[in-house]
C-alpha cells in the first residue's frame, strides 16, 4: 500500500507519492541544500486510512530533494480585436522546480 498525501504549495495543492517526481512552480531556497521539507500537509492517506487536516495534519512532514530547476514549454499569449487590424502576439516560460519525494512522515 503506497502512502500519498497532498500538500500546499505556493497557493496550489499537489497529490504526491513517495518515490515520485514531480514539477512544481520554481521554489525560492535560502540555503544551498538540495532536501526540503514540506509542514503544510492537508491530507494523508495509505489503504483504508486516511487522515485529514483541519487546516493541516498534525506531526505530518514530507520529505523531498531538489533535483533541478529548468524552464516548461513556451506558451503563447495572443490579443486580438476583429475589424480594427489589432494583433499582438507574446510568448512565455514559467520556470519550474523537479523535486523527488523521498518520505511521508504522519
């Protein structure tokens, strides 16, 4: 039975499971190290067990490394009014942070 959990991270709130990556909006780290750990955890679950927070599960901790920070995929923005010859088109990258979750901790 795999442990999950969601967290909240930046104003959005990500599924995760141990011994997964996942993409996450770019982190701002304070120091040089390459672990972080996640406080703000709002529900964890592993077969029928499920504990939920209000607002967050108490003692529940994730532990994840960073393994880079790189650029998503170009999107474009385009502003367009019919009849008046007014086209402007503008590309965009957010920039992204890959963590791997290494343990959940409730």
């Amino acid at each position: 039975m795999a442990i999950w959990a969601v967290i909240k991270l930046g104003g959005k709130q990500y599924k995760i499971s141990e011994g997964e990556t996942v993409n996450v909006d770019k982190l701002r780290l304070n120091s040089q190290s390459d672990t972080i750990v996640f406080s703000e955890v709002l529900l964890v679950g592993s077969g029928k067990d499920l504990k939920i927070g209000k607002p967050y599960v108490d003692k529940a901790k994730v532990k994840s490394k960073v393994l880079e920070t790189f650029k998503d995929k170009k999107i474009r923005v385009v502003k367009f009014k019919s009849k008046s010859r007014y086209l402007r088109t503008r590309g965009h990258r957010q920039q992204k942070t890959k963590i791997f979750i290494d343990k959940i901790e409730s």
